[in-house]
C-alpha cells in the first residue's frame, strides 16, 4: 500500500521580533524633557494619555493621545513635554530585521478601536512577565508560563495591523446618534460619555437612557471592549484625573475629592488606595506608584 506524501506549505513570518530591550511605563511630568539617544534598534512609542512634542534629526512635531510611532534603529529622537500638562506613554524597544518595518518608518499611527485591545493586551503581559522601567529587562519571578511568548506575539500582531493600514475611526465627543449600531463606537461613545461626566456619580440608569440600550447588554458590550464593568471604570477614570490634580496641580486631598465628586475626602481615599494600592498622601511624596514610573527629569538606566 503506498502512501501518498504531503504537501507542506510554510507560514511565513512578516514580522519576527527577536529580542525587546526596554519596556517601560512612564506618566512624565509637565516638565520632562530628555537629551535624546540613539541605539541600534527599534523603539515604539505610544501615548496612552495628553501629549509630548518628539524631536529628531530633521523635525519636530506633537505626539498626541492615542497615537503611536518608530524610531528606526540609529535614529536620533528626543522627548519632551510641554511645562503645562503631564502625559502618559508606553514604550518598547526591540529588535526586528524584517524588511516588512519599512512600512512603519516615517508615520503616525492614530489607532483604532481594534489596535487599542492588542496595545492593552499587550501592556498587561507585559506588566505580568518583566519589572518594568528598568534595564536590564529582568523577568519576574511570578511570570506565567508563556509570557515572553505571548509579548512577541502581541507586539508581532500590532505590528501586522499597523503596516496593513487598518482605518482610522474619528471620534466626536458628544455627538452620539440615538442609537449606534455599531458595537466597537457604543463602547467607546459610552467612554467618551465617562470622561466627560468625571464630575458626580454616573448610573447605569442614564447610560442606558442616554444610548437606548438595556442595562444588561450595555454592561456586556463595555467589558468585552474594556475589560472592566461602566462603574469601575468610571471610577479608575476619577482616580486618573485625580492623580492629575495632585500631581500637576496641587490640590489638597479635600479639594480634589469635592472636583470629582466624592461623597467625602476620606471616602476618595479609600477608593484611591483601593485602586492604586496607596494613599493620595503616599502618592504625592512617592516617586513610584504602582507599575508607573513618574518621571521631572531624565531616568538614567542602569548599564
């Protein structure tokens, strides 16, 4: 009996990341602002929160929330804020010789609803496997297995979606129709919705009231896009902004409680420390808080 052979077809790899040196998590200080470097590998920046102005060889220009960029190996590149307004920005550097990352060089990249999960995803296996804003890049010790795997992979499928030109989704704050069809938008208008009542509580009630949406499929369609139910949100959103206050403002604990609307300052910092893991007091002499670094002036990595 003969077997007939078959035919294998390779799966070929448009982009292989081999190696990442740096990953770090920073919330810089309205007046950050680095020399500059240049290293002989690939750096992506990403601006979770605000916006920072990136000098290079030939231009400068703003970098604003939600939007990403490549530094190509040995190219110079500089970061700085501009003296009013904090930001948040996630960067990892790593290597990569496939020719595929020409595609990446000279863009911004505003990303879509899509890319956002795969930078989420990303972000969090990150947070779980290295000690982050530290170099050497050291592995923890309660790393899951898989986890350098699943970074590599992560990082490989933004990278695909991005040199795939994936469209970009234009957001108008305010603007909702009575009913928005699509499921990706309503997760993000109800975003929108969050942001712009930090003031106050918000109920589940005027949510679905706001969108014609029931309760329960509301809920559903939010944490399947975020992760997280409307109200921890909503209250993870408060202590962002109020993190804000007392770290570029500096406004009392008492003062920012009664901005956001907390029923009490002692009330605001149980649900900070609740969902920072210290208190407002702590944060405001801490240099560190959580897995963000906050940075005033360069951080000089260990060699």
């Amino acid at each position: 009996m003969s077997t007939k052979p078959f035919k294998k077809t390779p799966l070929v790899r448009t982009f292989n990341v081999t190696s990442a040196i740096t990953i770090l998590c920073y919330e810089l200080s309205p007046s950050y602002s680095n020399e500059g470097e240049r290293h002989d590998f690939w750096e992506m920046i990403y601006i979770d929160r605000g916006h920072v102005t990136i000098r290079s060889d030939s231009e400068s220009f703003i970098l604003h929330q939600g939007e990403l960029m490549f530094h190509k190996p040995n190219s110079f590149h500089q970061v700085a804020c501009d003296g009013a307004n904090s930001a948040s920005v996630f960067i990892i550097s790593f290597d990569c010789r496939s020719p595929a990352m020409k595609l990446l060089v000279g863009r911004i990249f505003a990303v879509t609803s899509h890319q956002t999960k795969i930078i989420k995803r990303l972000i969090d296996e990150c947070l779980g496997t290295f000690a982050l804003s530290e170099y050497p890049l050291a592995k923890l010790g309660t790393a899951p297995i898989g986890g350098s795997q699943l970074v590599k992979n992560y990082l490989e499928e933004l990278l695909i979606f991005l040199a795939r030109g994936e469209g970009i989704s234009e957001q108008h704050p305010g603007t909702e129709p009575e009913r928005i069809h699509n499921v990706d938008n309503l997760a993000q208008k109800i975003e929108e919705y969050l942001v712009l009542h930090l003031r106050g509580k918000v109920s589940l009630d005027e949510i679905s009231a706001r969108f014609h949406y029931g309760k329960s499929s509301l809920c559903d369609i939010f944490k399947r896009t975020y992760g997280e139910t409307i109200i921890n949100y909503h209250t993870k959103l408060k202590i962002e902004a109020a993190k804000r206050m007392i770290f570029e403002k500096k406004m009392t604990i008492s003062e920012v409680a009664e901005h956001l609307g907390f029923e009490s300052p002692e009330y605001f910092s149980r649900t900070f420390k609740k969902v920072t893991g210290i208190s407002p007091r702590t944060f405001r002499t801490s240099l560190i808080s959580g897995n963000t670094v906050y940075l005033e002036n360069e951080l000089v990595l260990n060699k």
